[in-house]
C-alpha cells in the first residue's frame, strides 16, 4: 500500500534520523574557499570506513549466507530507491564483466523502473506495492536473497521489498544508515552503517551512499570469493569482452602460472579465452577438454579442480 504519512508527522520523522540532522556549523559552507569545502567533504568522507568497520560482523555474517544459498543456485537481489536504488543496480552489474556470472543471478531493482536510473519517478519509493510486483516478476525461492537498501531504513519500497521476500522464504539484508531503522528490523540479516549527518542537510548520495557502495562491493565480492569466482586474488572468471579485458585477462594467467607469452596464448586459444581453463592445462598439464572436465567436476572451482588433477 501506498505511504499516506501526513506531511507534518513525516516532517517529524525525517527531523529524528541522524542521516537528516542539520549541522549549525556548516552553515555558512558556501562563503569558503573551494579548497576548503573540499577539505571539509575529505574528512567527512575519511569517516565511513570506520563506520562500516563497526559491522563487519554482521556484514560477515549476511555474506556467508548469502553464499551458501548462491552456491545452491539462488541469486542475490538488490532493492532500494533513489541513490541507494541506482548503487544496487551498479553493483549488479558490474559482476557478469567480473565474474562472468549470468545477469540473472545478481539483480538490481530500483523503484519506479529502469527510467528512475537517470530521472526522478515521483511517488515510486513510497510503493511497498511495487515492491511486490518487481520481486514477483522474478518468481523467488528460498534459495534467493533480497537486499533492501535505504539511507533512511525507512523507505517503504525497500521495506516492502524484505517484508515480501521474507513472506518468501527468501534470505533478507537489510543496509541502512540510521541506528533502530524500521528495514534492519524486518530482515533477517540488519546492517545499520551509521555515518552521522551530511555535509549538505540530508544529501544521503554523500556519507550514506558511500558507505552503501562500500557494503554492496563487500556483498558482491566475497560472495564471489566463497563461491570459488577467483583464485587468490585474481579475477579468474572475469570475461573477456574487449581489448583491455582480453590483456587483463592474458596477465591473469600470467601471474598465476608464470609462463612464457607463446604458452599462455596456446593456452588462452585452447581453452577459447577461458581463463581458468588455461591456468589449469598450464598447471596441470592436460588438455582444454580435460581441464574444462575438472573445472565442471569442482563446480567452477579451479583450487580443487587443481587438487583433482593430481
């Protein structure tokens, strides 16, 4: 249902959260020096690691469950609206390039549609119902999980969102920047990163959505991690979709097998570009079918696959 809040009790609520809360000392900002505002947004910006250091147990704990249910095949959701919206929908899209994963199993969701990515949709973060409706187009399992985010906890869409996939069955996050949110209550997993106030009055694109992108990057890359996406510290899955992916992707096996420039390249065009099939027959010494067979026996994970081959 639609949010009917009246003005003057959401004037009220907005006044208590601390990522609204007015700083009398930066009143006058627009009388300094450029290099000073710079100065002032620098140190604020030097804060929020600390911020999201404070919950890196909770955050710990919502990506090893969220890897567990992606290791059986569910998908990992994002919902918000608004900056928080648009950075779920960053994130997700930034994992087929660098884990070459199907786009359908990490989504972004963002209130309003696809337009609200670049123009404001009145109203659509107020929807818990169309929250409803954008997880229902993905039909989810138990095996899925659904990350509301909201700088606020408060938003109704991001809100709607967990309410929904916990009605599911569906794993629930919930990331806010306002301690006793109303999102972190309603998921499973809470993660509260409180940050404090803006440097401009309840600009939450600032402290709040770096913090946020902080916490999606950490979500998104160790789940891959867990799932086996890369060895060490190399992006072993990452697809090779251009020149520079396709060097990144020679260097990889490069500083994974410390072989000779002809060797990898045999190596990259006997396995069709796939990275860590070329480690593995580098490594192992098979063929491309034999390491594409013990890739597939090892779901996708090329320690063990290497532990196999011997």
């Amino acid at each position: 249902m639609t949010s009917t809040s009246h003005p003057r009790d959401l004037r009220t609520e907005l006044e208590s959260l601390t990522t609204e809360a007015f700083r009398p000392e930066l009143a006058d900002i627009d009388r300094l020096p450029t290099l000073d505002i710079a100065r002032l947004m620098n140190g604020e910006d030097a804060t929020v690691a600390g911020a999201v250091g404070a919950r890196l147990p909770q955050i710990a704990a919502a990506i090893d469950a969220v890897a567990r249910r992606m290791a059986r095949g569910g998908r990992l959701v994002y919902a918000g609206a608004g900056t928080a919206g648009r950075l779920g929908i960053l994130d997700a899209s930034e994992c087929p390039p660098t884990f070459n994963t199907d786009p359908s199993r990490v989504v972004g969701l963002i209130a309003g549609g696809p337009d609200a990515v670049v123009t404001s949709v009145e109203g659509a973060e107020d929807s818990r119902e169309l929250a409803r409706a954008d997880l229902d187009a993905l039909a989810l399992t138990p095996d899925d999980t659904v990350v509301g985010i909201s700088a606020s906890g408060r938003t109704p869409y991001a809100i709607g969102a967990v309410e929904h996939a916990r009605a599911r069955r569906s794993l629930t996050i919930g990331l806010a920047c306002n301690p006793g949110s109303p999102l972190a209550a309603a998921a499973d997993h809470g993660i509260e990163v409180v940050v404090g106030p803006e440097l401009l009055t309840g600009s939450t694109r600032l402290k709040s959505g770096t913090a946020q992108k902080l916490v999606l990057n950490m979500i998104s890359t160790i789940t891959m991690i867990r799932l086996g996406k890369t060895y060490g510290n190399l992006m072993v899955d990452v697809r090779a979709s251009n020149d520079k992916l396709r060097a990144r992707s020679h260097r990889i096996v490069a500083l994974a097998t410390g072989a000779a420039d002809k060797e990898i390249e045999d190596a990259l065009t006997a396995t069709d570009g796939e990275v860590k099939n070329a480690i593995l027959t580098i490594l192992a010494g098979v063929d491309g079918p034999t390491a594409a067979r013990l890739l597939a026996e090892s779901d996708g994970r090329l320690r063990a696959a290497l532990a196999a081959s011997g």
